[in-house]
C-alpha cells in the first residue's frame, strides 16, 4: 500500500502555514505617515485617529416606535390625543393626567413622556386611544448616549472604515478623517504560455487569469493595483520587470515561476536583487511561496495555478497587507467551526484548504464541498463561500465532522 509519503503529500522540511504567516506578519511594519481625506472619498483606508463623540448619541432621548407617548403613571386607561411629535418636529407641549401624544420613530420624547405604546397596542377613536397593554416606565424610548457617551470613543486607531464605520463618522458631524495612505501594490504573471484576452490562443496557450484575480482581490482591500502586464520568460525582461515594480511600489506580487523549473527565472533573479526566502509550504493547494524583500519593497512570489493564487494570498497576502495598511487587526481571515455534509477525500501529510459552500442543514448552516478540488480548476473556487481548512495530519474526514471554515464571502 502506498503511504502518504510516497504519493508525496507529506514533506518534514515543508514550512507549516503557521511558521510561514508569523515570518510574513513580523516584517509588515505599521505606516508612519498620514493623510487627510473627505469622507465620502475614506471607504477602505484605515483610520490614523481615534474618533471620539463631541456630544451624545443620541443627543436627546426619542422613541423606538410608531405609536403613543404617554406618562405611564396614569396606567392603562382611555387618554386624549393632545398633540403630535414627529423627527425633527418635536412637541412642545407638557402632558397632564390622561393625556398623550402621537409619536413617530426618531422624534424627540418630551420631560413629561416616560414611556411610548405601539401603535399595535392600541385603538383609536377620533381624539382619544384606548390603550391595550400595561404602559411601562421607560419602554421603546431610546436613551441620551444610549449609542455613545459624550467623549466616548466612536472608532479607534486602526479601523478599516468599511460602510458602516463611515456612518458612525457622519453621525459625528465629521466632514473628514485623518487616514492612513493607501498601499501601491505592483504585480504581473510570467510565462510564455500566457494570452493577453481578446485575442486567439494558439496551441499551448492559456488566457492569463490570474493578474485580473490579483487586481480584483487588491481593490476590494483598499490598495492601489499596479499591474504590469504580462512578463515573459526571458531573464533579461523579468529583472527589468522586479526594478522597476520595487521601484514604484510598497508591495510586489508575481504570479508564477517561484516553483522548481527550467524556466523558472524568478528565483535566481530574486536572490541577485533582494533578500528572498523561497519555501515549500505544507499545504495544498499552494505548495511553493517566496517572501522577503526587493530595495524597499516587500516581495510575495506566488504559485501560477489559479486556485493556489488565490489561497495564498488570503492567507499571507491578505493579513500582511491589512497590518501594513495600519489596521489593528485581527488580520487573518474569519473562521466558523461547521457541520460537514459529506465526506471530505483527504490524504494525511499536507493543510488543506478545500473550496466550499455553506448550506442549511438539518440541524443549522452546514459547510460542503464545491466543484473538483484541483489547484488548477477555477470554476470551484469562483464558486465558493468559504474555505474548508483540513489539518495536515487529518485523512479523510466523516461527514458531520466538525471543520475549520474560513468565510470568504464579502471579503477580498
């Protein structure tokens, strides 16, 4: 019987993705510099300040529902509509006994108002409501700073400023924030197999995927994409290619040409003009990774098949990259422990990052397998929402084992 090691799943000099990522993280030194940005123009920096509430918010107490303010004091009985409070037109008025308002969602709740009936709750008749319910001290009425305390901090130093981040500033009244600058990421693909897209491929030939994967990937993070095209495999051209992408950027991506081959330039070149590290990882896919530095900027070679590119650069590139933009972390993709629904084919020796879906199951959300699980076969991996992260010593794992599930789902 064949073992793992003779189908070669397993290598001891491999480095493991754990050893690999703390390497990569330790040499993403934080930005020094800083920028100031409108708001509307801030979505995916990460913030260079603490953003910190001037006043309260809410500024002044206002209700929760649609219905009826009234003084809870005078219990569940029949009261006389006075007046109406709506947001941004509020009551003036005071309250007696057996009187009340109607209020909308969002308008202020006056001093003589301790609590606010929905409109479900009650039954109108002309000027009068019949209440239906015992009225409650305090009940759907939002409190001042019940979202923030007058100087308590909104969103701190490091925050990637993702919509909803965006929000919070503006409800503080801010015009525009203090960032950091987005990173330059330069990139390209080589091989003399590669098609430029629109035009035919001749025999041998395949459409270079993935520098359009690369850009995508890199705008969805924030960064600004360099890309520069595709390089062939000739020494002279690929040398020229590394100067000039360490020359004008924070980061230098190339795809392909890092593993062991005859026209494998890259990595001789690398170790002419950088100081490189050159690894076989313990993973699958994704075998080959280079990292380390080229003048001032810091290097990620990464493997030329499809789905490999891919994972690597959300396990290495992506947490790199987000500590080097200034965020505070955490860096590494968001991970579930699930349910699988089938069976998971897996030879014991490598980490495994399989491509998956989530699914209801019988019993809750649930992780299954999507498409062929081949480095080379994108369609699975365009179509997944999440990776299936099997430990380098598993085999095949049962179906309703519990697994490691990385969502990628909305994220880069």
């Amino acid at each position: 019987m064949a073992s793992c090691c003779d189908d070669n799943e397993h290598d001891p000099a491999a480095k493991s993705v754990a050893e690999a990522l703390e390497i990569i993280l330790a040499a993403a030194t934080p930005p020094d510099r800083r920028e100031v940005l409108a708001l509307a123009d801030a979505g995916d920096r990460v913030l260079a300040e603490d953003l910190r509430a001037v006043q309260p918010i809410p500024a002044w107490p206002n209700s929760a529902m649609d219905g009826y303010g009234l003084r809870s004091a005078d219990g569940a009985q029949r009261r006389h509509i006075v007046g109406a409070a709506f947001a941004g037109h509020p009551f003036h008025g005071t309250l007696g006994p057996g009187e009340c308002i109607r209020i909308m969602t969002g308008a202020p709740v006056p001093e003589s108002v301790d609590c606010v009936v929905p409109q479900e709750q009650c039954e109108t008749q002309g000027d009068w409501v019949e209440i239906h319910t015992s009225p409650r001290p305090g009940a759907n009425i939002r409190r001042t700073g019940e979202d923030l305390a007058a100087g308590a901090t909104a969103l701190a130093r490091g925050t990637l400023l993702r919509p909803a981040a965006l929000g919070l500033a503006a409800s503080l009244g801010r015009t525009e924030l203090s960032v950091y600058p987005a990173l330059r990421v330069a990139f390209f693909s080589t091989g003399d197999e590669l098609q430029g897209l629109g035009a035919p491929l001749a025999a041998g030939q395949i459409y270079d995927s993935n520098r359009h994967t690369l850009r995508a990937l890199l705008q969805r993070l924030g960064c600004i994409p360099v890309d520069l095209g595709r390089i062939a495999d000739e020494p002279a051209d690929i040398r020229a290619a590394l100067i000039a992408a360490a020359d004008m950027a924070d980061v230098v991506l190339t795809s392909g040409g890092v593993s062991v081959g005859e026209a494998d330039y890259i990595s001789a070149l690398l170790q002419e003009l950088g100081q490189v590290s050159f690894w076989k990882m313990n993973m699958k896919p994704g075998r080959p990774l280079a990292f380390g530095r080229i003048g001032t900027a810091h290097f990620f070679g990464l493997p030329g098949n499809p789905v490999s590119t891919i994972v690597t650069f959300y396990e290495f590139v992506r947490p790199f990259l987000l500590k080097r933009m200034g965020h505070s972390g955490p860096w590494t993709v968001p991970t579930l422990r699930l349910p699988c629904a089938t069976t998971l084919k897996k030879k014991p020796g490598r980490m495994d990052f399989q491509r998956g879906q989530l699914q209801a199951g019988p019993d809750g959300l649930e992780v299954a397998p999507v498409g062929a699980q081949s480095s080379h076969i994108l369609s699975g991996m365009a179509q997944a929402q999440c990776l299936m992260v099997l430990p380098a010593e598993a085999g095949d794992i049962p179906a309703g084992s519990l697994v490691e599930v990385q969502i990628l789902e909305g994220l880069v």
